[in-house]
C-alpha cells in the first residue's frame, strides 16, 4: 500500500476530532446486482420451519474458484478472483428472530467498571498538564534522533499535544460518578494506573449515534495501531503472555462487566508502536514487520445460543475519490431505518494487562417473534452466494490490478437488520457471513489483510445484508481522550 494512501486515511482520521462520522466501505457498483424483493419479509419472520425429518451430515467442506474483470476510466482493468475453502457445519440449525432496540448504560455499569478498572482513587476525566506531559516529553526525546520523514510526522503530533498543554488545568478534580450533562449523559473517569502512564473511564449515552464505554491507558512510551492480521495461531511478536492466557484476562473482564451473554468471534493482532527513533505514527506503523504486538479480542452478544455475527467491512479504499468526485456511496438503506453502530466489545492486551477496553451500542431484546424461523437451505444459500460476491464487496478500484479473495471461514449467526417504516427498532435474524483474507495487487506494491468479511446473506431469503453499521467508533472516540467535554470534541 502506497504512503499516499495512507496519509490519505490518516487525514480522514484527524477530520472526525470535530464530525463524528460513518466511513462507507467501497463497493464496485454492479452492472446487474442481485436484487431480492423484501416485501415479504415481515411474513419470513414469522414463517415456522418445518421438520424435514431427514439427517443432514454436520460437517462440510466447501470448494469454489471463480474470477471475473472491473473497468475503470482511463483504461486501467482489475483482475478479481475469489477462492472459497471453508469447513461447515451443514447440519439444520434452529434459530429465533427476535424485536432489539438501543440500549443504554446504567450508572450500576460505570460503578462495576470504575471498581474493576480504576478501583478506589479517581479524578474527574479532565487531563491535567502533567498529564500531558507524559506524553509529550518521551516524544520530544524521540524526535532528536528521528529521520526527516519521521520526524515532520512526530513533529504535528507534538503541536497538538502541546497546544492541549497549554489549555489544560493545572491540577486534578476529584471525581464521581454520577452522569453529567452535555446534551446527553456520561461519567468521565481518570486515574493512574502505573508510573508514566494515565488512565481514562468513559460512558456516554449518546443515542443511536454513540452510545459507548470506553477504558484507555495512556502510556506516553507506546501507542497501539491494527495490523489488519487476524490472529491464526502464530503468537504476538515479543509478548511473553501466551494468547491463552490473554484470552483469559479478556474474558475475565467480559464476565465481570457484561455477564455471560458474550463470546469470543474473533482476536486480531495489533502492532505496538514505540515511541523511539522509529515512530512513525500509524502512517508507518502497518508496515513495520519487527515491532512489538498485541491481541486485540472482540466479543458480541448470544441470542439463543448464537453469537451475533462480527462482520466489519474492509476499509482500504473508504476514500476513493476520482476528479473530486466520490466514486461509491453509502450503501445503507435510510428507507427502513437510522444507522445504528453494530453492538461488540473489544478487548486490548499486551503483557501488562489490558490497555484498552471498548464497547459500542449496548441492545436490548424487546420481544421474540419466532423461536424456530424457517431458512433456506446452505445449498440455496450459497447459490446467492456465487451470484452475489462479484456485485458486492470485493473491493477494488482504479490503478489497482489484481485483487485475490480467499474465504476460508463461513459462519452461521445473529446479524440485525432494519424494521421496514419503524426507525427504532430492529430484527436480530439469522445469517452466514463469508470472511477470510484480501490480497490486493498495484504498481509492484502488495496489501493483505485478513479476518474480513467480503459477504453476509440473510438465512431467511438469501438477502444482501448491508454490515457498514459496523463502525468502529475507537477512532473517532480516541480523538477526545483527555479533552475536556467543555472544549466542544464528541465523546
């Protein structure tokens, strides 16, 4: 991936300090897509299965090659190929569809999570200048033996913190939790979890737009960024913890702050970005093969013994713009309903505990309205399937020249989707999502990145299911940690 490319998504990153913001995964637009009615739909929802009285095997392997060619002005021609090798389980699934609407945090929740993260001694969430300086001062050293291009990356970091300092107070509040008011409710949280770093305990009931809870150590030595490798079995590079044991502290906070209606969908690894002569910030950050790493767990509610579905959509092209023109646009349907940020909560850990701990949309289950919905068959399924991935999220774009798709997972879930003429509540339905690895191919440079989903088709009718309400709030939110709210930064 080109260093253009990456400034561009770094800018886009800094634009969403002030504009809370929902980044639209590119999609080639398709000259016959696949269009299934859905006038029918509220009639699927409520249709029974029915006993086929015959035994289906419980493990298949599925194999598929196929390729096709996009065009793009000024003649440049992407080759797009998808492999399919993924064990599933075929056998008949019985599944509910339940009525969700948007939840909220309690102040039960943030007093749970201020014992567990903080413990006794907190201040008000306000960043003092000492607090700042924590971060500050090991970057200023840093700097010193910084190449150029690193350094004018280091060097705008170091203006804004600076520029933080001097509007910052001079010593700390205590803090309490309780909500406070800024158009919406929140308890804002600090505390110093370890020497050189400061800790920040947010909650915000901010509607559909964000509603979030979020735990972030500071440590002014180290910053974390996402590798855009989903963890396979090869450990962290240079974590002494063991994944398993990892695992287990994850899981451990899961329990103590969620109960036991979430699990594990996925862990991804994150790079550790040392604050040294090599910070580059996250422009260089995703290239660096030798630094430090992390385990980044993500869990999502169960609904009858399913896990809800993680299927984020892959976000190397969300700025493509041509002649000052933005090539896709936002596939999400505003007929049906608002766009309401996907329910999972990740958990950052690295060899001195958790570092970071996000949760988005928190659900609430208003009502079942079938216990035993009636679904195509896999075979049907799979069928959409071949019609469906060369219309919809493969990714490609003008200059690149070859885009591979390798899908090696295929897993049947709980995905929402929109309540037609109702924007506040939902359907929590059955699904299976198509996930596995992208390999992107232009001007000699090649991208990979794993763990992602290319296609989520709905079990009741074979429907595209739109997934780019899996935003990931971290970003926008990690721009205001250590802000005060009075400065006007969302979160």
């Amino acid at each position: 991936m080109s260093i253009d490319k990456k400034i561009n998504r770094t800018s886009l990153a800094l634009f969403a300090i002030v504009f809370l913001c929902f980044a639209a995964a590119c999609q080639p637009t398709p000259e016959q897509p696949v269009v299934i009615k859905k006038d029918n739909f509220e009639e699927l929802v409520r249709n029974t299965a029915q006993s086929s009285g015959q035994e289906v095997s419980a493990e298949r392997i599925i194999i598929w090659d196929n390729k096709t060619e996009e065009d793009f002005p000024g003649g440049t021609r992407t080759t797009l190929t998808v492999h399919v090798n993924a064990v599933i389980d075929a056998s008949h699934k019985t599944a509910s569809v339940y009525s969700v609407e948007p939840g909220k945090y309690s102040l039960d929740f943030a007093k749970t999570a201020a014992g567990y993260f903080i413990g006794d001694t907190y201040y008000d969430d306000v960043f003092t200048k000492e607090d700042f300086l924590l971060k500050i001062m090991p970057l200023k050293q840093a700097i010193q033996s910084m190449d150029d291009e690193k350094k004018s990356v280091a060097e705008d970091v170091l203006k804004r913190l600076e520029s933080d300092f001097d509007r910052a107070p001079a010593s700390n509040v205590p803090g309490k939790i309780a909500f406070k008011d800024m158009g919406y409710e929140y308890v804002g949280l600090k505390g110093y979890p370890y020497e050189g770093a400061v800790s920040e305990m947010y909650m915000g009931n901010g509607g559909m737009v964000c509603t979030a809870f979020y735990y972030v150590i500071q440590d002014g030595k180290k910053d974390f960024l996402t590798s855009n490798q989903k963890y396979s079995g090869t450990p962290a590079r240079q974590m002494k913890t063991s994944y398993e044991d990892a695992k287990k502290t994850a899981e451990h906070a899961i329990a103590a702050l969620y109960g036991e209606d979430m699990s594990l969908v996925q862990t991804d690894l994150y790079n550790v970005q040392l604050v040294d002569k090599d910070y580059g910030w996250a422009i260089f950050g995703m290239k660096n093969d030798s630094c430090p790493q992390a385990y980044m767990f993500t869990f999502t509610p169960v609904y009858g013994g399913l896990k809800q579905l993680y299927a984020p959509e892959a976000s190397n092209c969300d700025n493509l713009m041509e002649d000052g023109v933005r090539v896709y646009e936002p596939r999400w349907d505003y007929e049906y309903s608002m766009k309401w940020p996907a329910q999972y909560v990740q958990v950052l850990v690295d060899d001195s505990g958790i570092v970071q701990f996000w949760g988005f949309s928190p659900t609430t289950v208003t009502g079942t309205l079938n216990d035993n919905v009636a679904m195509l068959t896999f075979d049907e399924i799979f069928k959409r399937f071949k019609k469906d991935i060369f219309y919809c999220s493969t990714w490609s774009s003008n200059g690149v020249t070859e885009v591979v798709i390798d899908i090696d997972a295929i897993n049947f879930g709980m995905i929402r989707v929109p309540v037609r003429d109702n924007p506040e509540t939902y359907y929590m339905v059955p699904a299976w999502q198509f996930a596995g690895t992208k390999t992107e191919k232009s001007a000699g440079e090649t991208y990979t990145e794993s763990g992602k989903t290319f296609l989520v088709l709905n079990a009741l009718d074979g429907s595209i299911i739109d997934t780019s309400y899996y935003d990931n709030l971290a970003l926008v939110l990690s721009k205001a940690i250590g802000l005060s709210k009075d400065w006007g930064f969302p979160g």
